[in-house]
C-alpha cells in the first residue's frame, strides 16, 4: 500500500479528512481507504466490495474511492493509447531503414 501512500492523493484524502474529523481520528481513516482502495483495484470481481470497505468511516469516503478508481482508469488509459501510439511511430519511422529491393536469393 506504499504506492498510494506516498502520493499527492494522500496529501488531497488527508486534508479532505481534516475537514471536521479531529486529528487524532484522521490517520486511521486514511489508512482504512488506502487498504480499501487497494483492494478495489487489485479485486478480480469489480461488483463485488471488498472486506475492507466495509465500516462507517469508510462508508463517508465511497464517493472519494469511485473518483480515485475513475482517475486512476482514466490515467492508466492515456498513458496506454500514448504508449501504443508511439510504438506504431516508432515501427513506422523503422520501415524506413528497410533496403528499397530485397537482395537476391542465391541458389547453391
């Protein structure tokens, strides 16, 4: 869960928390949606929600976790169609350096 938790998301889940949570209940509420988030996407099954989404405090934080699991789509999406767009270029740009004739066969 390190991946999540050194993120800007973090710092953005933190302070949206502190928004009438007391300090020392904040922690453990951004930890119980990092776990839940993980384990959402991580799931084999999207319909069905995980054990660690079950719970009050993470019950308050369901609409963050559908907008961090659309975010995270939506990136992993660009980055793939940029990713596939430049490995077409680059074959494209690599065709160029194919010989124009192809060299005769030389039977033996």
């Amino acid at each position: 869960m390190s991946w999540f938790a050194g993120s800007d998301r973090t710092a953005s889940l933190t302070s949206g928390v502190a928004a009438g949570v007391p300090a020392p209940e904040q922690q453990p509420i951004v930890d119980g949606f990092t776990a839940c988030l993980h384990d959402r996407l991580t799931a084999n099954d999207p319909d069905v929600v995980p054990a660690t989404c079950h719970g009050d405090q993470n019950a308050a934080l369901a609409a963050s976790g559908r907008q961090a699991v659309k975010a995270d789509f939506i990136d992993v999406m660009r980055r793939t169609t940029w990713v596939a767009a430049g490995l077409i270029a680059l074959t494209f740009l690599l065709g160029y350096l194919l010989p124009r004739t192809a060299r005769p066969e030389e039977f033996g």
